[in-house]
C-alpha cells in the first residue's frame, strides 16, 4: 500500500502522508495546550464515547489513557495542521497503524470513525490529490461517520457521488477505500 500511495503522490506531500505525522510548532507561545487538543479530540464523537476513550496527538503521543478501546485525536495526519479531530474504534486504529507503516490492511469486522466536526475538502477519488482545482471530485463533509468493512462486495451498491444525498464511497478505487455516512447537507462547490 505504501508504494502504491507514493506513487500517486511524487513529491507532493511526499513522506508527510502518514497518519502520525509530527506537527511542529513554531513558536511555544504559538502552541496548543494538551487540554485544548484533548477538548477538541473528544468533540469527534457522542460524549459517552469521548469521555472514555484514549486521547493521542497526531505524531502518537497519548495525552490521556482512557478506559474504552476508542482512540480520539485532535486533528487528522493526513493533512499536516489539520484540526479536524476523529474517535476511533479498533478497526480503525489498525487501518492508520497500516497506512502509517505502509502495509496491506483487512478486516473482518465492520470498523467505525466519528468525526462529527466534520473533515477538511478532499478529492473523493484520489487520496493523494492536492489541488482542488485538478477537475476531481472534491467534497468537504460537515459530521459524518465512516465505517470500514470486510469486503467491497458488501458495498457495491453504494454511490461513489458524496453529492447524490446519503452514505457513499470515498477513494473506492484505492486500498484506503472507506464508506461515508454524512449527517447534514452538503453543498457541491465542483
């Protein structure tokens, strides 16, 4: 997988595509307080997720240990500085441990994500693309949930167009394919 991923990105992000990705701080006055990164990490999912779970930095530092097995971080590696934070099962744990290493990932179970503050505008089809204006599809969803599955075949069905109303399926052509389950209206800027 993680050939394949940097194949698609040469140089674009390059080696900062991972999820841990360390977030540097220019100045400590400019820094974050751990207990405003874990405020906002346990905004990502319904309270009696959050106020159990595990609270790590994007470069994987806990902030706090929790009892549950959900894992929330403030903001999501894939785009370095992002403050979209994100409550993770298992699953979905293991799914970023992969993409971070660069290894194959399956699951038998079903897998769940909330990002209920919703999630910085990504191209649909391409996880590698960075500029909106390559002509893809690029959709910015408010709350959602996203869920991982054993198969593609139990997903079929499901739109790959996040702007035909309801769940769908993003990057659907690649390894990190995932179901998206918004929980508002969004609006087409393409």
């Amino acid at each position: 997988m993680w050939n394949y991923l940097k194949a698609k990105r040469k140089g674009a992000i390059g080696a900062s595509v991972v999820f841990f990705v360390a977030a540097g701080v220019a100045s400590s006055a400019l820094a974050e307080s751990n207990e405003e990164k874990i405020a906002r990490a346990m905004s990502a999912a319904p309270l009696d997720i959050s106020e159990n779970a595990t609270i790590m930095d994007v470069d994987g530092t806990i902030l706090r240990e929790g009892s549950n097995e959900w894992v929330c971080l403030p903001g999501v590696g894939l785009i370095p500085g992002d403050k979209h934070p994100m409550c993770n099962d298992p699953v979905w744990m293991r799914w970023m441990a992969a993409v971070a290493s660069g290894s194959e990932f399956s699951t038998e179970v079903v897998g769940v994500s909330y990002m209920l503050q919703g999630d910085a505008m990504v191209n649909n089809d391409n996880p590698m693309a960075t500029d909106p204006n390559d002509g893809g599809v690029w959709v910015q969803d408010g709350p959602h949930l996203m869920m991982l599955f054993p198969n593609k075949d139990l997903v079929a069905n499901l739109p790959r167009d996040p702007f035909v109303g309801g769940s769908y399926v993003m990057w659907g052509d690649t390894p990190l394919w995932h179901v998206m389950f918004p929980v508002e209206a969004k609006e087409n800027t393409n």
